[in-house]
C-alpha cells in the first residue's frame, strides 16, 4: 500500500469526522472505495449505521467501524480520507 504521505498519516487534505460519516454512509455492497489515499481498493461487501465491511483483492477482509465516543472512523489506524472509485 502506499500513501501521499511516507507514514500514511494525516495531512492537510484530512476530511472532517462528519464529512467521513457521510461517505461511509453513501456505500453500498458493491462500490469500490479507497481509504487514507492508498493505492488499494476494496470492494464494500457489507453495511451498517456503525460499520462498513470491504474485501480486498486479496479476500482479505477489514471492518471499518465508527467510534461512537468521537465519531472517527478506525481500521488498524485513524481514517482520515474516503474516496468512492468509479469503474
């Protein structure tokens, strides 16, 4: 995987807690989507209110949940980005 940034971590393009919410939100099974600006893509195989599941090309699979405490999204490191990729 790569980044924008050597360390993947936050930059100033960081999206807001609110702004990531929305994009998770707009998944459906199916869609494609990166995450904090790495190359991989995962296909979204499930949603939820609080949770959105992907799988990467690989069959590995990773949940990206939602901290309700904070409202940031998590998956093995802070969520800093989302983008949907169009095919």
């Amino acid at each position: 995987m790569t980044s924008s940034q050597p360390d993947g971590s936050a930059d100033e393009n960081s999206l807001a807690p609110a702004e990531i919410t929305e994009r998770f939100d707009e998944l459906e099974p199916g869609d494609a989507v990166t995450v904090n600006n790495r190359d991989l893509i995962y296909e979204v195989v499930e949603t939820d209110d609080y949770a959105v599941v992907a799988e990467a090309p690989d069959g590995h699979r990773v949940t990206f949940s939602q901290n309700l405490q904070s409202g940031g999204w998590t998956v093995n490191e802070p969520v800093f980005a989302v983008e949907p990729v169009e095919e």
